[in-house]
C-alpha cells in the first residue's frame, strides 16, 4: 500500500489564508477583507477583489522597502556572519 504524506509538498504548514469574510450586520451582505502585520484592510466586494487589494499591497511595501519589521533582524544576522542578505552562510 502506497503511503500517503499527509502535507503537500507546494503547500506549507505556514501558509497562511489572508483573506476572509464575514457577513455585515448593517446590510447582511458578505464582505470581504485581508490581513497583514499591519492590521485588516476592507471591506471589497468580493475574494478576487480582496485578493487584488492585498497584491496591490504587498508591491507598496515592497517598493517602499517596508518589510514588515525583518529588516533589523537581518541586520543583526549579518553583522554577526550568519546572514549575507540572501542565504545562510
């Protein structure tokens, strides 16, 4: 008998859903929402929108080099000699 892995090779057990949505209890409609470090941006229309936003989001961050507080650790790494920016040494 063939033995199953019970976790995908493509997927984490740190992958994390941003997306979400919940029902409004002004209008009763679905909305929905994404989450980052800095807290839950919405409400959209619909997951694809939520879904774009939160691209949208990442490439300003990444543009804006914001990396969401790693920077200072990779600092420190490096200035000890563990990390040269890309990989482990």
């Amino acid at each position: 008998m063939k033995k199953i892995a019970p976790y995908s090779a493509k997927k984490s057990v740190f992958d994390v859903k941003r997306c979400f949505s919940q029902r409004s209890i002004e209008t009763g409609l679905m909305e929905w929402f994404f989450l980052a470090r800095e807290g839950v941006f919405g409400s959209f229309v619909d997951e694809k929108q939520a879904e774009k936003e939160l691209e949208t989001f990442k490439l300003i961050n990444i543009k804006a080099k914001d990396d969401g507080g790693r920077h200072s650790m990779a600092i420190r790494l490096e200035e000890k000699g563990h990390f040269n920016g890309k990989s482990y040494k």
